[in-house]
C-alpha cells in the first residue's frame, strides 16, 4: 500500500535551515504529484509547495524565495529544502501524494490544495525559535 514517511523536523532558531525528506512507497512514484504541506496549531492545512509528474513546481507565495521542492525519482525521496525560518513556518509539515500525475488544484495562497492529494503521510514538526 502507499506509504510515505516524512523526517528532518527538528527545533532551530530563527534564520536556522533545515531540510526535510519524505520517503514513498508502494505506488509508481514517477507518475504522480507530490507536495508540501503544513499545519500550525488552531490553522487549517496549508500547501506550502508541489512538483507534479513533469517537474514543474508551485510555491504559496508566503514562502517563495526561502522553500525549495525537490526529489530524486530514483530513490522515490520527496525534499523541502527550508532557509531563512521565521517563527511563522512552526508547524507540523507533511508530504503528500496524488494520483492526478498532471496537475493539481491550488489553494487560495498559491500552494497546492489538500483537496487534489490522495495519500498522507504523519507528519514532521519544525519549530522555530525567534
């Protein structure tokens, strides 16, 4: 069955980097979009970026500049590279796979939508100290 299994959260200070992966399986990795999400206390799930099955990636505009969507098919690893953290970006983060290989809606920030993906995985918690 798919699974995806998400690590690198950790506690860092503000400005701090940190780089999170996502590991799949159990589905042809290839042909689907994959994305980023993120949820704070009290919010609802926000999609901070996405690649679909031909490369092209979206951000939400809040973190244009300092988040990076990334994978390497061969190892069917999903990555968010992170810089310049802010206390705003403390949330549990999530990566998330759709069987709509071709695209994805997006949400109102520009990320993609929760909606659009299929399968979840449990998350990893980033927390920034100002």
């Amino acid at each position: 069955q798919v699974q995806l299994a998400e690590s690198g959260g950790g506690s860092v200070q503000s400005g701090g980097s940190l780089r999170l992966s996502c590991a799949a399986s159990g589905f042809s990795y290839s042909s689907y979009c994959m994305g980023w999400f993120r949820q704070a206390p009290g919010k609802g799930r926000e999609g901070v970026a996405g690649i679909d099955s031909g490369g092209s990636r979206r951000y939400a505009d809040s973190v244009k500049g300092r988040f990076t969507i990334s994978h390497d098919n061969a190892k069917k690893t999903l990555y968010l590279q992170i810089n310049s953290l802010k206390p705003e970006d403390t949330a549990m983060y999530y990566c998330a796979a759709s069987d709509g290989g071709s695209g994805y809606a997006l949400g109102s920030g520009g990320g993609p939508h929760p909606a659009s993906f299929d399968y979840w995985g449990q998350g990893t918690q980033v927390t920034v100290s100002s």
